[in-house]
C-alpha cells in the first residue's frame, strides 16, 4: 500500500498482509508490527507458534510481547492445554487497545465509523444524501466524532487517527444529477477540512483502495492476500491486492476499472461506470418508470422493478466479463471480491451472473472465482478506519522500509 534485506523466515501465502519479521538492527519497530499482525490474524497464539510464524526467535518474541502487553495492545488470553510440558500462555489482540475513525464521503451517501482493534465497528452512522458539500460533511464528521468520544470503553486518547475514503475525481466525473456547487469539493484540503475540532492525523485514500484494505485486513483477504476488488458505489472502481500488498501503479491510478471503454450492442455509454454503477441503475431504473432513494429500496420494488433490477445484472454482467478474463489472464489472482452499496443479495447474483458468463468464455487457461467480499457497504469506511491503524502498528513494505 500505500524492502530491504532480512534474515531468512518462514513464509506464507495464507496469513494476510506480510508476516515475515527480521532480526537486523535498528528494526525493531518492525518485527514489533509483524509480532502484532501474527497475533491479530489468530495464526499464532503462543510465541512459539509467532516465532515459527514470523522466523523470529523466541526470546525475540519474549521481548515483544512483554512491550505489548505493556502498551496494552494485546492481552493473555489464558494457557493452552493438551500438549507436552507446561501449558503456554496464549495471546490475543485487545480490542480497546486501540481505535481509529473511517469516514467514507461519497456523491450519495457518507458514511463514519469507529473501529477496534479487532476490527469490530463500535459504532456507525451514515447519512443517505446526494452530493453533499465540505462544509456539510465536516459538520456531521465533527458531530459524530464529538458522539464517538461518549461510546463505551473507548477512551479519547487511544483513538490513533482519522481515515477517510472518497472516489478520485470526485466532483469532476459528470454523473447525473450533479449539481454545480459540487465543484467545490475540487479546490478542498480534506485533511484540513476534517481537522478543525482535534490534532489527530489524517489519512486520504481512494474509496476502491480503501475497501481492498479492509477487505485485506478483515475479510476474506486474510486468507486469501492477492485479489482484485470491485467497487460498485456511486462510480464504479477496483482495488488490486498482491501478496498482502496494495499495489498502486506508477501513478496511484491502478484499478481503475470504471474507466475502461466500453463497446456494447446491448447499451450506448461510454466508460463502465456509465452502466455499472449505483448511478447507472438508478437511471436505469428510472428509465423504466421506478425510482430509489437508497440502495435499500432495490430489493422492495414491485415486481415489474424486481425484473428490471435483474435485466441491470444480466447487463453489467455482460459488461464485467471481458474486464474480468483480462484480470485473471493479467494478474491470476486468487479470486475476484465485489463489493460496495449493493444490497448483498444482489451482489450474490451479480457475481452468479458473472461467473456463468465467465464459464462461456472459451481458451482461458484459469479464471479467478468471482464471490461476494466479507466487507460490503461499510468496505470503504472500514478500510479508512484501517489506514491509521496500518501506520502505526502493522507491518507493510513502507513500513520496513523506514527501519
């Protein structure tokens, strides 16, 4: 997201983001992260299992942990028995031993939550509003962070940052509706926006970006560490994840799917995103005598509405195939997650959809399979929320970088 030289560990492509810790000098900070992450994942609960994990040694471990446990970062969560000899301590993540604000600003919605270290949401509000402007986002981010600070267990100082998540070109992709105002949101410092009322920092991602973050961090990315993410919001766009890492491009503008070109007998639009996205099938919709004021309301249509949601999967279905056999002959990853304010059944048969057009493409030598994300509607807030916490206490290649 967003490499140096380390002694020879143990390395695994089931374990999330990077696991592997080294015992040169001065990288402390480092293996510190990558003790914690090991822990955070639940691959290892004792420190000989971190050791074996990570390719520390255990009085390394022992050091660590004990630094920690100190800073109330983690917790002993009791001592494991059945093996040989005395039984060892387990450890697990403190839930309280952090927290961190996400804010997703989007063209219809925003959204703020804060997160735990375990990466439970402890609370949540969104606002269903199209277009809002800075002033109106920073009113209801100071309001709700004010809220945030009054939530139980969580104490004022332990909260570590502020972690917003918006589209790139936010006010200048010409979407329906938009009003002119909305311009302003181009000449806006957002980290200066959002810090007026506290001195916490600020981290600005992209919303597809984010989602893949979180979606790396706290679902099925754990798991699975090399995957694209779709984003269907507002816009549509993509997030790429290899090996545990954010890959950004040269320029920072990787995934960008909602860009691609289309050609299509089936619709006359221009880029993807003109035709699957939340604004697509809202006008979609429209065009066909029915409207939304949520994502919410697209599964309560009346029949005649239903079938015309169906007829939008079908099509953005269609459309996805050619971007997703590119992505898996290009990048062969591990699966494909979609993702974003769909109501999850509706994802659920967006990706069925695709993957049987996906089975009707001849000469692929192997397609990723296409599957709902574990992290849907609050993907981009919850993957804000992870960036400070990313910053500060997991490990990254940025992060080893800097030891």
């Amino acid at each position: 997201m967003s490499q140096s030289s380390k002694s020879p560990a143990r390395k695994t492509s089931q374990a999330g983001p990077s696991l592997s810790g080294t015992n040169l000098e001065r990288a402390g900070d480092y293996n510190q992260r990558v003790t914690l992450q090991s822990i955070r994942i639940g691959g290892a609960k004792t420190k000989p299992e971190i050791a074996a994990l990570t390719g520390l040694t255990v009085p390394a471990i022992t050091n660590i942990t004990k630094r920690l446990l100190d800073d109330g970062l983690i917790v002993e969560a009791g001592k494991l028995h059945g093996g040989r000899g005395q039984p060892a301590m387990t450890l697990a993540v403190n839930p309280d031993g952090c927290f961190s604000i996400g804010l997703n600003i989007d063209r219809d919605h925003v959204t703020i939550l804060l997160l735990d270290f375990a990466g439970q949401v402890r609370a949540r509000s969104t606002w269903e509003v199209a277009f809002a402007g800075p002033d109106a986002v920073a009113e209801f981010f100071e309001a709700n962070w004010k809220a945030f600070l009054k939530t139980k267990g969580v104490e004022a100082e332990r909260i570590i940052g502020v972690g917003v998540a918006m589209p790139d070109d936010m006010a200048r992709v010409d979407l329906p509706h938009r009003p002119e105002e909305y311009g302003a949101w181009n000449s806006v410092d957002v980290r200066e926006l959002l810090s007026r009322r506290h001195d916490l920092p600020v981290t600005v991602e992209n919303d597809a970006a984010a989602a893949a973050l979180g979606e790396l961090h706290f679902g099925h990315g754990m798991n699975a560490p090399s995957f694209f993410y779709v984003l269907v919001t507002s816009g549509l766009g993509g997030g790429l994840v290899v090996e545990g890492e954010y890959f950004r491009g040269a320029q920072g503008r990787s995934g960008e799917l909602g860009f691609l070109p289309v050609t299509s007998p089936r619709i006359d639009v221009a880029t993807l995103q003109e035709a699957v996205s939340l604004s697509a099938l809202a006008q979609f919709l429209e065009n066909n005598g029915f409207s939304i004021a949520a994502p919410s309301d697209l599964e309560t249509l009346p029949q005649k509405g239903l079938e015309a949601v169906e007829a939008w999967i079908d099509l953005a279905a269609d459309l996805l195939t050619g971007p997703a056999v590119a992505i898996s002959c290009l990048i062969n990853p591990q699966a494909v997650y979609i993702g974003g304010r769909l109501p999850e059944s509706l994802v659920d048969r967006l990706a069925a959809a695709l993957e049987v057009k996906l089975a009707g493409v001849p000469g692929v030598p192997t397609l990723a399979p296409v599957q709902r994300a574990a992290l849907a509607a609050d993907a981009p807030a919850m993957g804000a929320a992870i960036l400070p916490i990313i910053e500060r206490l997991l490990p990254s290649r940025a992060a080893l970088q800097k030891t």
